[in-house]
C-alpha cells in the first residue's frame, strides 16, 4: 500500500471514515479520475478557487460529523457565482465539526456507482452500476472479484440492464468505453490493494460521458 495512503486511513481511524478530499487523495494516488476539486477552509480561499475552477459549481461540506451531506444540508448544485458561494459557505460553517468545505467541478453524463467491499469468503468484491438518485431504485448492478482484467470489467458492463445508456440511447453518443473500463480495473486493483485496511468504498456518482469518465464524489469506510 502507498504510504501517502496508509497516513490518510491511519488519521481517519477514529472518525471511522476517511473525509472526502482525503478520499480523493486515496483515488488520485491510485491514477483513478476524479472531477477537478478544491478544499477551502475559509470563505476567502473558497473564492478564490471558485475562480480557478470556474462556475457553475458543487459545494460540499467537510466534516468528520456529516457522513450523510445530502441529508444536512451540506451539498450544494449549481452554484453560479461569489454570492452564491458565500451564502453556501456560511450556512455549511454552521454544521458540527466543520473543516471547510470541497469545491467541484459541475459535470454531465451517465451517472454510475462503482463501489467495493470486503467480503469474508471471497476478499475484496467490487460492485459497478446504475447510480446517482436512482441507485436504490434500479438496482442494476454487478458483483465482481478483484482484481478485474479487462475483458471481466467489459463483461460486467454488458451484463447491466442498463448497458444501453452506456452503448448510446436513442441517438446519443455512446460513452468513454475504454477509459471506463480503466477506471473499473484500477479500482478493483486498488481495493484488492488495500484489503482488509477498509471496511467499504463508494464513488457515486461516477459521471460518463463521450469525452471522459470522472468520479464526482466518494465514501471510504473504515473497519472497526
């Protein structure tokens, strides 16, 4: 395991998971594309990285509190200018632990969960699937040993009910194959890699389009 890796989860042990930017980290070291971000402890550094990674934008709180930002109001889509971005920032400072907040890049495309866990017979097991809002709903998935050859994550993505949305439905161009079965061997290479060292592992959204394939939020659970 990296050692810029082992630092992180050994920090995040007592909270129990690893915080987003730092599960970021974790992804970017393992060559994994992830949407263009930036930490901001303060309203001023906010600002200016706004600048650097341009409007619109998704703000998000960072805090070993919030597991669930969506549900505490920690999640903002679509903020559109400095204004905006203060008011969002204001309101997030107000919630428990608060340790800035995550500034991402607003992207488009087939919104796919990619996911890992431990599994006490088989070892690490990496899941890909429909994903976003509608993950719970569809439950179109596929369950995989790690590590995955390239020809095994191809094959999970044909077996999708879904798979349509990835191949072009209805006229629409068809997304990043290849960098998306990049992105599913590396992952599954990465929590092969890291074992037993995490409890689970998130990414969801994964946003696919015909340009490129981007990891837009993830979730790195520790065990106990």
């Amino acid at each position: 395991m990296k050692s810029e890796v082992a630092t992180i989860l050994a920090a995040a042990r007592p909270a129990g998971w690893v915080v987003e930017p730092l599960a970021r980290q974790i992804l970017a070291a393992y060559d994994l594309p992830v949407t263009r971000s930036a930490w901001a402890r303060s309203a001023e550094q906010a600002l200016a990285e706004a600048v650097r990674i341009g409007y619109p934008l998704v703000v998000k709180v960072v805090s070993p509190a919030v597991l669930h930002k969506s549900d505490s109001g920690g999640v903002v889509v679509g903020i559109k200018d400095p204004t905006e971005l203060a008011a969002a920032f204001g309101r997030m400072a107000a919630l428990p632990a608060f340790d800035g907040v995550l500034l991402d890049e607003l992207v488009r495309g087939v919104e796919l969960i990619v996911g890992a866990k431990q599994d006490p017979q088989f070892g690490a097991v990496v899941l890909v699937g429909i994903g976003g809002t509608g993950v719970e709903i569809y439950q179109d998935v596929a369950i995989r040993m790690a590590p995955l050859s390239r020809p095994e994550a191809d094959a999970a993505l044909a077996s999708l009910k879904a798979r349509a949305l990835l191949e072009g439905h209805r006229g629409a161009p068809p997304v990043h194959r290849e960098g998306l079965i990049d992105l599913l061997v590396g992952f599954s290479e990465m929590a092969h890699d890291l074992g037993t060292r995490v409890e689970s592992i998130d990414c969801n959204p994964v946003f696919c389009s015909p340009e490129r394939i981007a990891i837009a939020d993830a979730r790195i659970m520790l065990p106990a």
